[in-house]
C-alpha cells in the first residue's frame, strides 16, 4: 500500500533526533521512533544527571555506535538532582542556598549548633 512509504522513517546515523523519556535511571530508554533502551548518558565531565521520565532529549547516534542522550531542552525545568565531582571546584560568584547567601547558611548552621539561633 502506497501509505506504508509514508511513515516516519529513522534518521540516518549520526543525525539527532528528540525524543520523550520513558524510563530514567540505569536503564534509561527514549521514545525516538520505537523506544530505545539501554541507552548511555553523556554530559560534561564531572557533571552527573539523570533525565526524568517525560522530559524532552536529544538523542544522537554516531556511525556504528549505540544512540545516547547528550542533553536536555532548556528553559524553566529545574533537574530533580545534579552532582559535580572534581579535584577541586571554583564557584566565582554568589553562591545561595535556596535562596540564602552560602555565608548565612553555614552561620545558621553554626549558630545552631552552639545553642544560638544563627
């Protein structure tokens, strides 16, 4: 039937394509096409996430390789959980806590443990 030809036909390698999340954590899958699963997770180095189910993705798939997931759409989505890992890590800025300048948090934190109220 001439419809069949008109399906969405996968990318050819090394293109990208975005898909939905449909299982986070060690076997992370996507909606591409078909769901992919097993895929692996790429981000700068030591920055770890993990893309939530539902979220949107960029998937790519380089010649020969197995897809995996680069990155993620931008915008008011706030990451459930991030971690960075270094040797050493240099924050040049404000650094606030949920909203509290680092230097008030710990003061908090100390007054709290002396007995005071911070």
């Amino acid at each position: 039937m001439w419809l069949s030809g008109q399906q969405r036909r996968p990318p050819e390698s090394g293109e990208g394509q975005t898909g939905t999340v449909t299982i986070s954590g060690g076997e992370l899958a996507v909606e591409l096409d078909s769901e992919r699963r097993g895929l692996e997770l790429y981000g700068p180095a030591g920055y770890r996430w993990t893309p939530e189910v539902g979220q949107r993705v960029l998937v790519i798939e380089g010649r020969g390789e197995t897809p995996c997931v680069v990155g993620t759409r931008t915008g008011a989505y706030v990451p459930g959980r991030v971690t960075i890992q270094a040797g050493t890590l240099d924050l040049d800025g404000n650094v606030l806590i949920q909203g509290t300048p680092l230097e008030s948090y710990i003061a908090a934190i100390v007054g709290g443990m002396m007995g005071g109220e911070g």
